[in-house]
C-alpha cells in the first residue's frame, strides 16, 4: 500500500529510526449476546521514534479499539505489541501498568479528568501514580514547579487550581495533554482530542499538541476525522471494518 | 503515593462520606459509652454481692484432727502463720454467731419486733465478734510523734488485725476516703466503749449496730439492747438458751442491705464470753496486698501450708481444704458467674452495633465505586494496577475508621467519665428523671473507663470497616477501565 501522505522533511530520508511500537497481528473480538464480533481482523503498524502518525477512517472502523490495544489498556485476542522492545501484553500485570504509566501517554475526546483534583494536580496525577509517597513528598516542590511550567506554556497560568469543572473544553483538553506529557513519555496517543471541540478551539488545541510532538520528537497517533489535520501528519495510515486499507 | 492523596480527597469532598465517618463514630462512642457504663455497673454489683467480705477468709474445722494434732479453738497459731506469708496485708479473727433480738424489758418493741410481718428476719442477727486494738492503733502515732521531737523516724508499723483486714474497720481510722463504710460512734477508736451511766455492777459491753436495723427498731445511742443465742453445753450434753443485754454505742452503715439490716458488731473477747467461752472465732480474715494478682495462687498455696502445719483440716473427706480456704469469689461463685455472662453477652450485643456501622460504609462505598467508575478507568490507564485501586478504595473505609473511630473514643470516653453531670443535665433540662437514683443502690450512675477496652473497639471498627469495605474494594479493582474510558 502507498502512504498517501510523506511531507514532512524528517521522515523522507530512509533513515533507520529506531521502531517504538511495533504490532504485529492484531485481533479482536467482542461477545454480544450469541454472537462474536470480530472488530479487529490482524492488524500490523509499526511507529518509528519521532513519527506523527495520522489514524483516519469510517465511524466503527476499529480506530479507538486498536489503540486501546497498542496502549496496553485492552488486550487484543491475539497478537503482539511491543512497546520500546517490550512486548507489553507478555509481561506481568504490574510490569504493564508501569509501562503504561511512564512510557504511554494518553489523550482522550472526552478529557477524562478526575472532577475532585484540580487542574495541576491532575497533571501531577502521574507522577503521583508511578512514584512512592516518599520519593513524591521528597521532590513535591520540584513537581509543582514542573507541572505549573507546563500548564503555563499552554496558557492555563491562570487555572492552576481550577477544577475541570470550571474549565472550558479547550482548556479541560489541554490539561490533559499536559498530564498526558508530565512523565515524557516516548509514545503518546491521541483518541480524536478535538472532536468534542469547535473547530477553532480545536486547531488552537491541535496546533499546541503538535508542536509539542515536534519538539519533543514524540512518536504520536492521532486519531481524527478531518482530512485536514491528517494532512498535517507525516504518514497516514486508514482503517476500514477493522482492517488497515492505507498508509500501513 | 496516590492511594492516599486520593482517598482523602475523595472524603472531603463527597458529603456522603460524613455518614460513613458518623457511622463509626456513633458506634466506637457508644459501645465506649455502654460498655463503661456496664462496667462500672457490674463493679458496683460485684461489690455489693461481695459484701462485706474480706478477699481470704479461712475457716478451720475446729476440733477435727489433722496432720495428727487437733485443730485448735484459738486462732493464734493461725494468724501468726498468715501474717508470715509477705502477700498478706493484714489477718483477723472474727467469732460470728447467730443471735435473736429479745428485748423482754422493753415489750413495746418486742412487739414491735415480733409483730413485723413484713420482715421475718428482722427478729434475727448476726453477732459478729472483732478485735479492735484501739490502745495500740492510738499508741503509733504517739511514738511517731516522739519520735519525730526527737529527730528520729518512727516506721508506721501495720497493725494486722480487723482493723487492717475489713473495710467495716477501716473507716474507723477515717483515712479511706470514698469507703462505703460510715460509723457513728463516740470514740471510732474504742467503739465498743461502753458508757459509764451504765451503773451496774460489771459495766455491759457495747455493741455497734446496722442502721437499718437501728432506724427500723427506732432505737437510740446509749439504749439497752438484750441478745439471745443458743450454744453447745458439752457439759450437759444439750443446747443450752444464753441471753444478756448489752449497750449500743453507735451504728455502722455498709450499704450492703443484708449486712446493715441484721448485723451487730462487738468485741471478740466479750461475745466468746456471752458465748460461755465454747468458741472463741469461728474465722479469719485475711487481706492481701494484691488481690487480683495474688488470690489464686496464695489461697492454693495456704490450702497446702496450713493442712501441713495441722492448722486447717484439709483432709480428704474434707475436700482438700477448699471449704476451710476460699476467695470472696469462691465464697460467692454463682452469683459472680451470672454477672460475668452478663457482661459477655452485652458485648455481643454491642458489638451489632459496630456491624451497623460496617454496613453503612459498604453501602457508601458501594455507590461510590459505581459513580467513580469513570476515575477508576482513567487511574488505570495512567499505570494504576487492580491492587492499587482496591487499596485506594479500601483508604477510604481507613480514614472513616480513623477519624470516625478516634473521635468516637474521645467522645465515648468523655462521655463515660462525665456521665453523671450529663445525666444530670438532661434531667435538669428535660425535666424528666432519666437515670432513678432511688432505683439503684448507687446514688451515681457507675462507669469505669477500661483503656484496654477503648483501645479494642477501635481497632473493631477499623476490622469491621476494612472488612465490609473490602467487597466494594474488590468490586471497584475489577471494573474494567475501558466500559468507562470509552464514553462520556
Ligand atoms: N465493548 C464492546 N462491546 C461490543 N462491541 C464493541 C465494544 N466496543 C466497541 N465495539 C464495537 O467495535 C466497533 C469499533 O469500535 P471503535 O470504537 O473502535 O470504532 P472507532 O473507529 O473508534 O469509531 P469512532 O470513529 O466512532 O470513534 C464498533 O462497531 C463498536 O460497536
Ligand atoms: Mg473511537
């Protein structure tokens, strides 16, 4: 299959750029009622470090399943993938969840923060999760100066303490991007993060996301609807019924 | 790190929870509360049903034979051999007897007697024969004081007799406050005094008298009062009827009924007399140092010393001594094992409570785990595993414990320590009698604060809080994160 899109300058020469993600023969099915639902039917993708990569396809092509398999968050009924040369639905359950909690970040449609933290500690919330209670108290200070940095370049200076119920959209989606950047994971993985926002709101909040790719040359998926972003991406790569049709 | 931070924040923030917390608190503070209270009351009870007991009483088979000698009818050898043992605070013997009121000079009282249908026992009383050192106890602080001028130091030597070994006599020295014994006699020191106006030939003997019996008999200080008894004449080989009158020098109240309504008090020496000298105690008394600690083991002890030395029978058709030595426990078994299992079974029954309260908080927990289904989700994708997210839910059934439980015993101890002035309180501000002081022996309402016991029911409710929070816990760590990831 042909990729149908190779723009960026970074990815046209054939460097051999260390793989992040590779998986390899994906499947998946769901049980309703009698019948099995295979949604997944093998899918192979690949992500170099570094790379933006653009997930596109029909309403209930599989998309969101698919990367909820290569986050780790639902085991696939076969099929590997390997996370960093880990194969990450291999290893014990607290091996994963410590995967999941430093190399993996994740950005949702629908946020997904926790309503009782305020917006800097639901950045911290990782950190908070993967650190014991004495390593965070010892290095809180530094924490706290980390994750206001970060909520300050997205321009939330002001919303520190907010909760996500005093947030707009835009600025809810941008909390969790900075929580979903706090521990700097290597991958990250973007669920259609504008499409519960308008759309200047959401190229505003697109355009900060990717720029934070670029910078921090994450290896990236992101999920969308409109054509437009994916053209933004180096490689685009559609799924159809559960199968990859372009761009694998 | 989060498991914490997050459980407590789930705490404050949900109001819900103060139930959970209040649930605890309700529970720890009046299982506290009650169980003090039972305690204290089952004190008072066990002081009453004790009586007027001394905590050993030995009580020798005289004239038996043992270990090849007869057992002696004074009691001499037997008090220097208790006296030895370092346990023993004090020893005594004491000649209790069985005795009838007849007063024949007076027949408007023994009318009076003999026609009060409502209280047979009233005609009968104990005569309880003492020895009561007064020279000796009025001797100590003398030579104390000498001493002193004289810039020694005079070691207050325990007098070990009645004075030491009951608590009747102990009131006599004043020094006990709190003792529910009161004496109302001219001299405490010599209460057996008799008056001088008593004029006769061989001055009568004084007698203390039980208030009640006292106050029932509408008797005064300084009255005759004529006793009669029946004892053993060996040489006639038949009973034989003794009556003499003796003057009554004051009364004594125990506030143990049985006791204060039919016993007379007097000096030893002067009932072996009246007795016509055919006994001269019938048994010792002996206070330890450390009751609770030593009783058991002293009384088996004494049971064997004794039998060895010939001093108490302790053969075998005489079960081993265990009728001649006893505690004031064996002394009234069955009445303190009724009080016992009264005790158990109140802390079953209170202990429901405690399960009440485990129920409120696996309901709160149970909601919560279903409206956080979202949070549980998100946790887990940013790396929390199924135990940590148990363990957070389970956090929280901590903290209602903890601040429920701690509260609880603050509140419960206070409450148990100041029940009397909030009884009080109530009734003054309800108007309504809450607490009956007539009712009750006890002109207070009892209650004994047991650290041991604050300290298990609280670490109760954080069992049964950690135990009914356990199955939400459970509930929430299976949840699959992805049913709430997925939408809105
Ligand atoms: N838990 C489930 N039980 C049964 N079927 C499911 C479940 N989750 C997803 N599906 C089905 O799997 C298919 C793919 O769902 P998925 O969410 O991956 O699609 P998508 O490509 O992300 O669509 P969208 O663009 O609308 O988000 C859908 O047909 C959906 O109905
Ligand atoms: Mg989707």
């Amino acid at each position: 299959m042909e990729p149908r899109s190779r723009t960026s300058p970074r990815s046209s020469p054939p460097a051999p750029a260390e793989v992040v993600l590779a998986a390899r023969g994906i499947t998946k099915s769901y049980e309703i009622g009698e019948r099995r639902l295979e949604i997944l039917h093998g899918v192979d993708l690949e992500l170099h470090a570094g790379e933006l990569l653009a997930l596109v396809g029909s309403s209930g092509a599989g998309k969101s399943t698919l990367l909820h398999c290569l986050g780790l968050l639902d085991r696939p009924d076969r099929g590997t993938v390997e996370l960093l040369g880990v194969s990450g639905w291999d290893v014990p359950l607290v091996e994963r969840a410590r995967v999941r909690n430093a190399q993996v970040g994740f950005v949702f449609q629908f946020y997904h923060l926790l309503p009782e933290l305020t917006a800097l500690e639901n950045v911290l919330l990782p950190a908070m999760i993967g650190e014991s209670r004495l390593t965070f108290t010892g290095k809180k200070k530094e924490h706290r100066e980390r994750g206001a940095a970060l909520l300050e370049r997205f321009g939330l200076a002001e919303r520190m303490t907010h909760r996500p119920s005093q947030l707009s959209g835009g600025e809810r989606q941008r909390v969790a991007m900075a929580r979903a950047l706090y521990l700097d994971p290597p991958l990250l993985l973007a669920d259609e993060p504008t499409g519960n926002l308008d759309s200047a709101t959401g190229a505003a909040v697109l355009e900060l996301l990717l720029e934070e790719q670029r910078r921090r040359r994450l290896s990236m998926i992101l999920v969308t609807h409109d054509e437009k972003i994916a053209q933004k991406c180096e490689r685009v790569v559609s799924m159809k019924d559960g199968r990859i049709v372009g761009g694998g | 790190m989060y498991r914490s931070f997050l459980s407590w924040r789930y705490l404050v923030s949900r109001p819900t929870n103060l139930i959970g917390i209040c649930g605890i608190l309700v529970g720890v503070g009046a299982l506290i509360l009650i169980l003090s209270i039972m305690t204290g009351f089952l004190e008072e009870s066990r002081r009453t049903v004790r009586g007027t007991l001394s905590d050993v009483i030995v009580n020798p088979l005289q004239g038996e034979s043992a270990n090849g000698r007869t057992i002696s009818a004074h009691p001499g050898e037997l008090l220097t051999a208790l006296r030895a043992d370092e346990r023993v605070a004090a020893a005594t013997a004491q000649l209790a007897w069985a005795g009838v009121i007849t007063q024949r000079d007076d027949p408007e009282m023994f009318q009076r007697i003999l026609a009060d249908q409502n209280n047979s026992q009233l005609l009968g009383a104990q005569i309880v024969g003492i020895d009561v050192r007064g020279l000796e106890r009025l001797a100590q602080p003398a030579f104390a004081a000498l001493a002193r001028s004289m810039g020694g130091f005079w070691p207050a030597q325990p007098i070990q007799d009645e004075l030491d070994a009951s608590a009747f006599l102990y009131s006599l020295q004043g020094d006990e406050p709190g003792e529910p014994w009161t004496v109302a006699a001219p001299n405490p020191l010599f209460p057996f005094a008799s008056l001088k106006s008593a004029g006769s030939a061989r001055p009568k003997a004084g007698v203390l008298i039980g208030e009640q019996l006292f106050n029932q008999l509408r008797m005064r200080v300084g009255q005759e009062l004529e006793l009669g008894t029946v004892v053993w004449d060996p040489a006639r080989d038949d009973w034989q009827m003794n009556n003499r009158k003796f003057v009554i020098t004051g009364t004594f109240r125990t506030r143990d009924n049985e006791t204060d309504n039919g016993r007379i008090y007097l000096d030893r020496r002067e009932l072996a007399d009246f007795l016509g000298q055919s006994r001269r105690y019938t048994q010792v008394l002996v206070s330890l140092k450390d009751y609770e600690r030593d009783g058991a083991r002293f009384t088996l002890d004494m049971r064997k010393e004794l039998a060895e030395r010939g001093l108490i029978a302790a053969g075998e058709d005489h079960f081993g001594g265990r009728q001649e030595v006893r505690t004031w426990e064996e002394f009234r078994g069955n009445l303190l094992g009724a009080i016992e299992n009264e005790r158990v079974l109140m802390g079953i029954m209170l202990s429901l409570v405690l399960v009440v309260a485990g129920f409120t908080i696996f309901a709160i927990l149970s909601m919560m785990v279903t409206e956080k289904r979202r949070d549980v989700g998100i946790l887990s994708a940013l790396g929390a595993t199924p135990r940590g997210i148990q363990q957070l839910f389970l956090m929280i059934a901590f903290w209602d414990a903890l601040v429920g439980g701690v509260l609880g015993a603050v509140i419960g101890t206070w409450g148990a320590l100041e029940i009397d002035a909030i009884e009080r309180w109530l009734s003054r501000t309800f108007g309504v009698q809450i607490f009956d002081r007539k009712v009750y022996l006890f002109d207070h309402i009892p209650s004994v604060v047991q650290p041991l016991w604050v300290g298990t029911i609280v670490l109760g409710a954080f069992v049964c809080a950690l135990l009914f929070a356990a199955i939400p816990a459970w509930r929430a760590a299976r949840l699959d994160p992805l049913e709430a990831l997925r939408y809105e």
